[in-house]
C-alpha cells in the first residue's frame, strides 16, 4: 500500500520542553488525570470534511491543497485513495476517532441509487481500515446542504421533494453510521433557516423538522442503531436565521415536539461565538438540561467574525470548556471533534499535523489546568458559599416547589428588609483561574 505521509512517523509525547513541531508538549495519551487516561477523557475526533476534503477554496479563490493521495483519480476510486491516506494520517496522530457526513467520504451520483451504492462502495473500505487500526468513527451524518436541491433547506424546504430525499439520504446515512458502529450521529441543520421572511411560513418549516427527527428516530429503534443522536446549534450561515440557532433555541425546540429523550447537543465553539455567546454559556445551558453529548472543537477570528473554523489554540477556551466536561463527569458517546480547518496558505500536507497536535495539546493543558482548579477547590467553594442562603429550611421548600408567596411574606416581613449581598468577586475569581493558567 502507498505510504501518503513518509516524512512524519507516529507523533509521540516529547514533554513541555519539546522543540519538536511534530511531537505533543502536553497531550500525552496514557497519562492519568483525575482517575482517567487523557485518550478516555479527551475522545479527539478528526473531521473528514475539513482534514480530508476541503480543498481551502475561498470566495475569491480556487483551492490551494495539496494532499499527497490526490493524483487526479476521481470517482469512488479517487475516493478510496482518500481513505487510505485519511486512516495513515489518523494512525500517525493517534486519534481513536473520526466523523463523516456521507458526502465526504464518497461521491454523489448522478441519481440517489448511484449516490448510495457509492457510499456502500467506501463504507467497506471505512469498515475495513477501522478494524485494521482500531480507529473508530465517533459520529456520522448527512450532508443535507451542499447540493442544489437544498437551496431552500432540506427537512425545512417548501420543496418536498427536497424534504423526501434529504430523508432517504438520512435514512443511508443512519445504516452506514450503524454499519461503522459509529457511537452517535449528527444533525446540523446546514440550511434549515431562511433568507427572507417575506417567503417563509416559519411555523410549517419548524414542523417538518420536528416530523422528519421524529422519522429519524423511528427508523434509529427499527435498525437498532444504539448511538446518541445530536442536534448542532449554528445561529446564522449559511442562511441568515439557522432555526437551531443556540443551545437554548434547540433545547426549546426538541422540548416543543417531544424529542428531548431522543437527542443531545454538539455544540461548537465558533458557532457559540457566532450566536453572541461564550463556549462556556453553550456547555453550561446544555449541561443544565442534561443534554450536552459532544463538542465541535474549533475557534473563530473576532477580527473576521464568521464561521473560520480555526484550530484552537486559545488555553482560556480550552480550560473552560475542560471545567464544564469534568463537572458533567465526562463524555459518554461523545467527544472533541476538532470540526476546524488549516488556513487557505497553510496548504501543505504536513500543517494538518501541526494543527491537530496544536489543537489536541491545547485540549490536554485545558483538561489539566481544569483538573487543578478543582482540585484546588476554591473556585467551587466560592460558589457553594454564594448560594449558601438557600439551604435554609423556607429555600429548601421553595426550591421543591412547596412554598407559596404567602410563606415568602410571613419569613421576609418580620426582618424588614432582605440580608445585605456579598460582593460577586469577579476579579478576584479571573485572578484565581489566572493562577492556573
Ligand atoms: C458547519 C458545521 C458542520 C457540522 C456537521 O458549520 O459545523 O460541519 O458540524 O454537519
Ligand atoms: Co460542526
């Protein structure tokens, strides 16, 4: 078999005071940080979309990449190349996963029965170099935006046809991902949103959406397909308004059409930033609602301010995120998926390398600093002690819904007036992570 990366052998753990680009300063797989192996807790997922297949095309240019299986072989053929190549890289990096949507790893045909036999041609190769590293495939899912006939949505088109092939593309989609053991599979909602009110009945498009996952759902017991489904908030492009818009707008919306039981959130980090939100504020609303399942791990430019899909790099991010995994006890299905590409000049194969290492090194130092600040327990304790109020017995009964204003009158008119507040200690609290840092 060709080798497509000759240059670089498998990355290994040089330490922080490694000079080495092509060595991890901090992620160090079988290390042991609170109870767990940095490999169980991080999960790292590699995005075919962005690693394997984007061409770093622009608006104003034509792809710039180059990838060493691309000798001009197109077609299922040039396809499996790409797998090829794709597996070496991942082996290289020691990731134990990966994520797909069907258009990513095989061609569209000229009809949906060529499109699925291709996609069954590549699956095989998929299935076969999975069992040959023991690289498994941390989510699948549709691409349901980039061909034409999506232009106005697919589960949210005014076009049904639309809608009834996005279907049978989700319905290909879900067999595969079964068929790969693939631990979860993915809505985003690429352009289920719209561009102008003046054409849109928003109420009949949020509709379908909710009777296409609820078809989706349906066709997850029929399979037996055990993996966690997840739902992807992006506030805005490719339409203006994404109808899975933040973490909230989608816990809203599965609680609206009874799906909460049925999904969970990715939530990305640069389609936080796009929504007006920190990363944190996304995690933290989804673990409130025990429904965060996995993370899209990427950054933004805030001089740019669109979806750049940066690796991150940013231990700030790193560690916040990190913070909230560890409170929620960790990932079960999910993962980090660096759902993030090099930039259009980086175009050489060997700043793939570079930019996960960058990436799953930044994820290590935030998991360890995380780990610190918990350890250290003054963060957590500052908190405990800021709610300390509601331990009384009248909070008690409020907070398990047998209080009555009544009660809050009786307990607050003989004091007069309400207990003086504390100071919120913000700085001194960005001072104490700042230790940490
Ligand atoms: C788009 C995006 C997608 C999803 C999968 O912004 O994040 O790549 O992660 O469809
Ligand atoms: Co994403």
């Amino acid at each position: 078999m060709a080798e497509y990366f000759p240059g670089v052998s498998k990355i290994e753990f040089g330490g922080p005071k490694s000079k080495n680009p092509l060595e991890f300063k901090h992620y160090n797989a079988d290390e042991v940080v609170a109870g767990k192996t940095m490999r169980d807790h991080l999960r790292f997922s590699v995005a075919y979309w962005h690693t394997f297949t984007n061409p770093l095309s622009d608006p104003f240019g034509v792809g710039t990449a180059k990838r060493p299986w691309d000798d001009g072989t197109t077609g299922v053929a040039g396809a499996i190349n790409r797998v090829r190549g794709a597996f070496e890289f991942m082996e290289k990096l020691g990731v134990p996963f990966y994520a797909f949507h069907d258009r990513d790893v095989a061609p569209e045909g000229k009809t949906l029965k060529e499109s699925h036999a291709n996609l069954d041609a590549i699956a095989k190769v998929l299935k076969e170099e999975q069992a040959r590293t023991g690289i498994k495939l941390l989510w699948g899912t549709a691409n349901l935006f980039s061909n034409p006939r999506y232009m106005h949505g697919a589960a949210t088109s005014p076009n049904f046809d639309a809608f009834a092939f996005a279907g049978a593309q989700v319905k290909k989609a879900l067999e595969v991902t079964h068929e790969l053991g693939g631990a979860g599979y993915t809505f985003w909602g690429g352009r289920e949103g719209y561009s102008t009110l003046y054409n849109t009945d928003i109420k009949r498009e949020i509709d379908h959406l909710g009777r296409f996952l609820h078809m989706a759902v349906d066709y997850k017991k029929q399979i037996g397909f055990q993996g966690t489904f997840y739902i992807e908030p992006k506030p805005k492009e490719p339409t203006k308004h994404q109808y899975d818009s933040d973490a909230a707008a989608c816990l809203n919306f599965l609680r609206s059409y009874d799906l909460t039981s049925h999904f969970k959130l990715n939530i990305e980090a640069n389609h936080a930033t796009l929504a007006g939100h920190e990363m944190m504020h996304e995690l933290e609303v989804a673990v409130a609602a025990d429904a965060l399942g996995s993370i899209d791990a990427n950054t933004g430019d805030p001089m740019l301010g669109w979806d750049t899909d940066q690796f991150p790099t940013n231990i700030y991010l790193t560690a916040q995120c990190m913070l909230v995994i560890l409170k929620m006890g960790g990932f079960s299905t999910g993962g980090i998926n660096f759902d993030a590409k090099v930039r259009r000049e980086s175009f050489e194969p060997i700043d793939l390398f570079h930019a996960h290492i960058g990436g799953m090194d930044a994820f290590a130092r935030g998991l360890k600093i995380a780990h610190a600040i918990r350890e250290d327990g003054r963060l957590a304790a500052f908190v405990a002690e800021r709610y300390s109020s509601w331990n009384g017995d009248l909070a008690r009964k409020v907070e398990s819904g047998k209080a009555t204003l009544a009660d809050l009158e009786a307990y607050i008119a003989p004091k007069g007036e309400a207990a003086a507040n504390p100071s919120g200690r913000q700085e001194m609290l960005e001072n104490l992570i700042n230790e940490f840092i």
